[in-house]
C-alpha cells in the first residue's frame, strides 16, 4: 500500500489486515493460507518494486518477486495461478511496450519462480512416483480441480450447479470474515470501504487493477468441488484478502478527505473494531478452542500410554479422525518415536510394517471402549 500509493494507505492497510477475523483465526491454525497470504503479498509488492526502470535495487526486488510466487505455487497451486495471472499479463504488456527496459527483471524473476516451483515435481516424484501426481488424490481419488465425472464428489462430478452453490454460500460469508463488521439489510458493511476505493473520486485505475486478483481467485475456485467455508471463514478465497485490504484503505482514506466524512469514520471504526472484536471474532475463537480440545482427547490418550518406537494404526471414518493424530509424525518418519498410520486393514497394514520394522504394534479406533490396544508384533 505504502509503495503503490503512499504511508497512509500502507498503515491502514496493514491496521485492517490486522484485525480482519479470518486472518486473526487463520494464523492459529496449521492451514497454508497463512503462508500462502504472506507469500502472495511480498510477491505483489516486491513486483511492484521490480517494475519500476528507476528502482536502484530492481533486480534484488525481482528475485524476491520470483521466489515468493514460486513459494506460493508449491505451497498451493491452484491459488498461486489465480493471483499471478494478472501480473503475468502486466510483465507480458511491459515487455512488449519497452523490452530492453524490462527484459533482465523479468528474467530473473523468471528463474527465481523457476528455482522454487521445480521443487513440486521434485517432491511429486519422491512421494508419488510421477512428476505430475496430484498427491491430493492419494487420500482422496475425486479431489482435483475440473467439472464432470472424477472431479468432485458423486457419479456426475462437480458441476456449475454445485460451483454457484458454493459461491453462494462463501461469498456472502467473505464479506462477514473480511472486517467481521454488521450486516444490514442483507449488506456486509465490510464491503462498503471497497465499493469506496473502487467509486469514491479520486479515481484510479490502480484500484481497479488491485482487485482482479481477488476476483480471479474467486473465480478459479468455482472449479473446485469443495466449499472453503468453515470455522475460520471461507478460506479458499483468503489470498484475496491483503488486496482488498489496501482497496479498502484507500476508500476510507479518499472518503476522509472531507470534513463530516472524516468525523464520521473516527467515531464508527473504534465502533466497528469493537463490534468485530466481540461479535465476529471471539465467538469462533471460542467454537475453535473447544473443537481443538475435544481432538486433544486422542493425544491424550496416547500420551498416557507411554509408547515406546511404536506404530500405531488409526481406524478413522473421516479424515480429520486420523489428522488429529497424524500431525505428530515426524517429517522424517523414521524419527518418530510413535509412528501413527491409517488403518487400510490387514493387507495395506502388513505392508507397512515391514517398511517399519522392529516397532510395537498399536490399533487405536475412538469408538471403542478400550481405544488402544496392542497388535500383532509384539
């Protein structure tokens, strides 16, 4: 915000990003939105940096562009696709208008996304045998990006009916988690600062060019079959957010300008912050204190039986039944004192066993009243 337009844009910006609900309740979470959100916004300014023919550290900014969008693509594709199309499209024009000016930057940001984003095939490779293997689809086969049957959930796959379906059911709820501000009459208050940016004379292009971003990743996940609508707010389209922020910034900053404007906007943003603080924010810091106590259970459970260089096999009916437990494994999973594996049955496990020999056998199933209990391979 700083570089685009100027300090104050920057700091409201940074201010709002701060205390906007979905942010606050993703950071406290393992997801990678968090790390995508950072990695998309030190993209978007240090390209801004790496446009500039007069920048004195221009190719260092075009570094940094690269390997923070090439993060982003290992960290979650389709999202890092949506959010650098635009400026894509933006590096494309410059070359094509002015090439000599812009043809170094471009390349080493070229090869810095090129560095980073090699590490995914790589990793593909390793883990699932073929550089273009969608590791999504090895927990669950339909999960991948695309309409008709195998995409999606159900014998027709993900259709147009289900996309607006989930976009019905996210979009009004972005406007919620965005500010965590009222809704009246059926409008999120936290929209009206951007409708601000975007309307409010001065005009400028440059805030209309900020939300293409948000609006293509919004529309990239209308081919995803999945909703992004939880506890935390409809993550999917979390990326957008330090875009809008700056739109956002921009309208109450531009509103201000005039005296009784600006008079209003001190007396309702305290107001608003409050109502967000107690309304929006703690109720779901509540929800998720409790959900993430109730998984506690399980480690607990496990912690309490003091096993030593063990396996442990976990029946689970939904994914999050494992999860709960698998996030303890090591990286390196042969440094784990308790290894847990999912329970695929009798043949699948024996296998396992033999790829980790030598460990006490454990079967943990929840819904059981003894949950623990040894296996063969004692």
């Amino acid at each position: 915000g700083r570089d685009l337009f100027n300090e104050d844009v920057g700091l409201l910006a940074a201010l709002l990003g701060a205390i906007s609900p979905m942010f606050v309740l993703l950071n406290g979470s393992l997801l990678a939105h968090t790390t995508t959100l950072a990695e998309v916004t030190i993209f978007a300014w240090a390209f801004v940096r790496a446009r500039r023919s007069t920048e004195r550290r221009r190719l260092i900014f075009a570094v940094l562009a690269g390997l923070s969008i090439g993060w982003a693509a290992i960290t979650r594709p389709w999202t890092a696709a949506a959010i650098g199309a635009p400026f894509a499209l933006i590096a494309l024009r410059d070359l094509f208008d002015h090439p000599r000016v812009h043809i170094r930057a471009y390349a080493v940001m070229l090869i810095g996304v090129l560095l980073i984003a090699s590490i995914l095939p790589l990793y593909n490779t390793l883990t699932a045998g073929s550089p273009t293997a969608n590791t999504y689809r090895l927990w669950w086969p339909y999960d991948s990006v695309g309409f008709g049957p195998g995409n999606g959930r159900g014998d027709e796959g993900h259709t147009w009916d289900k996309a607006r379906l989930n976009f019905n059911l996210d979009f009004p709820e972005l406007g919620v988690m965005l500010f965590g501000w009222p809704v009246v009459a059926g409008f999120a208050l936290s929209w009206l600062p951007v409708l601000l940016g975007l309307g409010w004379p001065p005009h400028d292009k440059r805030d209309w060019l900020l939300i293409i971003p948000p609006v293509l990743l919004i529309a990239a996940h209308l081919a995803y079959w999945a909703r992004g609508g939880s506890l935390y707010g409809p993550r999917y389209y979390a990326e957008a957010m330090p875009f809008l922020w700056i739109v956002a910034a921009r309208g109450l900053i531009k509103l201000a300008a005039a005296r009784w404007p600006r008079r209003l906007i001190f007396a309702a943003l305290p107001l608003l912050i409050g109502y967000s603080a107690v309304f929006t924010i703690e109720p779901r810091l509540l929800d998720g204190a409790d959900r993430y106590a109730r998984l506690r259970v399980d480690v607990d459970r496990i912690a309490a039986a003091r096993l030593k260089h063990a396996l442990v096999f976990v029946r689970a009916n939904y994914w999050i039944d494992y999860a709960s437990l698998a996030w303890q494994n090591a990286a390196m999973l042969d440094a784990s004192n308790v290894l847990f594996a999912y329970d695929y049955g009798p043949i699948s496990n024996e296998v396992i066993q033999q790829a980790y020999p030598g460990r006490r056998v454990y079967y943990y199933d929840r819904t059981q009243s003894v949950p623990l209990v040894a296996g063969r391979g004692q």
